[in-house]
C-alpha cells in the first residue's frame, strides 16, 4: 500500500510546477494589431456617406521591378475595422502601395440609411479608388471583405487585377453555426469594444449589429454560373479550422471560378492573419509575387 501510495506522490511531483499545455493556435485570438504610419490618411467623400482610408508604400514607379508599387487594396471581415490588416501592411509596403479602408458604418466610417449589401459596399470600394485616383488594384479580403473582392471580380473586372479571396462564402449556407464558437464569440466582444472606441456613432453598436446580421442571413447568393464568370485571377483561401465558413463552400467556389487556386492554410481559423501572420504574409506575397495580374 505504501508502495502504490509512493508512486502516486512520484507521478504527481513531475507534473507539479510544469506549465500547462498551450492551446492550439487556432483556438486563440490574437490581439488586434496596430497600423503602422501612414502615407496618408483620411476621411473621403464616398457615396453620399465618409470612408476612412490610409495609404502606406509608394505608388508604382520603379521599372525594374514590374510589381513594385502597384496597389492592392485590404478590405476586412464583418464587424471590424482596417486595424486587423497590421502585420499584412507591414509585410507589404515595402514593395506595394498598400490602401486600407473601414468599410461604411465600420471603424472610422460612417453610414446612412442605406441597408446594408455587398454590391453597395463593392461600390464604396470603386468610389474610393476613383478618389485616389486608382483604376484598377489587387484585391485582397477576408470574409466580408473577400465576398466584396469577389462581387468587385464578378460586375467590375476591369478594376480588379488579381483576388486574393480568404474566408468567403458564396451563399448563406456556406456559413457554420458559429453560436458555440468561443473564438467567434470573442471576436464579436471585442468588435462591440473596439466599435464604442472607433466609430462617429459610438452607441450605435446594437442597431449595427442587426443590420449587418441581416445581411449575413440573405446575401450573398451566388450560384455556379454567377462565379463561373470570373475571368479575374483568384485563389479562394481559408484557414483549415474555420470556425466560420464551411469547406465544401469554399471547395465549391475554387471548383467554380475558371482556373481558381485554392489553398487551404493549416492549422489556423477564419483568423489565421492574427494567428500565424508569419503564414498568411508568405502565401500571401507568393501569390502576389508568382500570380500574374489582368
């Protein structure tokens, strides 16, 4: 008896003071980055409402190098704002002209009372590039912000060079129950905080929230033949954790847009640029390095 109670003391001293077992990374949220400095930044006059923007890198001119400034756009997901795209900035702009944007009603933007739809907020994204005077951009989203990329690829081709398209979903039954998701639910805590401290409506968030909701319910619907008329260069990207977006959707688009690339990144969910920025940022150049533009 004493033996056995020896050995029980034995196996728990070699666990005593040993740290526990790191969680998966795709079971985190990393903290929301910061944007470095900015090139230039502002708010512009788009469709009636006010669009924050800044600008990091140089605009194209070195002839020697055929990728060397050219402009690619980030739009962010639902709910959050351009400061998410941090370390995506800091790895491009040394190369790339490099625009951000909080989509309308989020972060520093405004709104109206316009309802919320993907093919209105594509058209914020036109506005503001004929504001800066830019006539055609790589796109580069996730999750709202790629379906944008994706509605910008399908009405609007000759604006787009090339979509980079991570977390997307074709229609409303690409989206998993995410109600259960502790990082999800996280995720939208944190949107309400950051939301409060960002946004000319700071007390707006409940009313936001619903509308945006809204829109998830019923847009986007694209079928087959909507998203076999992108001609744009695509890769439809996605973590292979997402907590968000069902794989047989995101196999489908792939399947569907003519010579998509599709990459599925390990180990990492619907915020795999918080959660291994060092993976997203090298598939990410690689694509924007190695895909050749329209």
């Amino acid at each position: 008896m004493m033996r056995c109670f020896c050995l029980v003391l034995l196996l728990v001293g070699l666990f005593v003071g040993q740290p526990a077992l790191a969680q998966p990374q795709w079971l985190t949220l990393p903290p929301t980055p910061t944007l470095p400095e900015a090139t230039r930044s502002g708010l512009a006059p788009v469709n009636g409402i006010q669009i924050w923007y800044a600008v990091f890198g140089r605009a194209k001119s070195a002839a020697d190098d055929p990728v060397m400034g050219e402009p690619v756009i980030l739009l962010h997901g639902g709910l959050a704002n351009s400061h998410y795209w941090g370390e995506q900035v800091r790895a491009l702009q040394d190369a790339f002209q490099v625009i951000v944007m909080d989509s309308r009603g989020h972060g520093r933007s405004t709104r109206d009372a316009k309802p919320y739809g993907y093919g209105l907020m594509a058209s914020d994204v036109l506005a503001l590039m004929d504001f800066l005077k830019v006539p055609k951009a790589t796109i580069v989203g996730w999750s709202d912000g790629a379906i944008i990329g994706l509605d910008l690829a399908m009405h609007h081709p000759d604006r787009v060079s090339r979509l980079f398209a991570f977390a997307a979903n074709s229609d409303p039954g690409g989206v998993a129950d995410i109600a259960h998701s502790s990082v999800f639910n996280a995720y939208i805590t944190r949107a309400q905080q950051e939301y409060r401290a960002l946004s000319p409506t700071p007390d707006g968030y409940a009313s936001f929230l619903a509308q945006i909701e809204k829109m998830w319910a019923s847009q986007p619907r694209w079928t087959a033949r909507d998203l076999a008329g992108i001609h744009v260069p695509t890769w439809i990207v996605d973590g292979d954790h997402d907590e968000a977006i069902k794989r047989t959707n995101t196999e489908f688009m792939a399947a569907r847009i003519p010579g998509a690339g599709l990459l599925i990144q390990p180990e990492v969910s619907h915020f795999s640029f918080l959660q291994d920025p060092a993976q997203f940022n090298a598939d990410l150049l690689h694509f924007l390095r190695h895909v050749k533009g329209s």
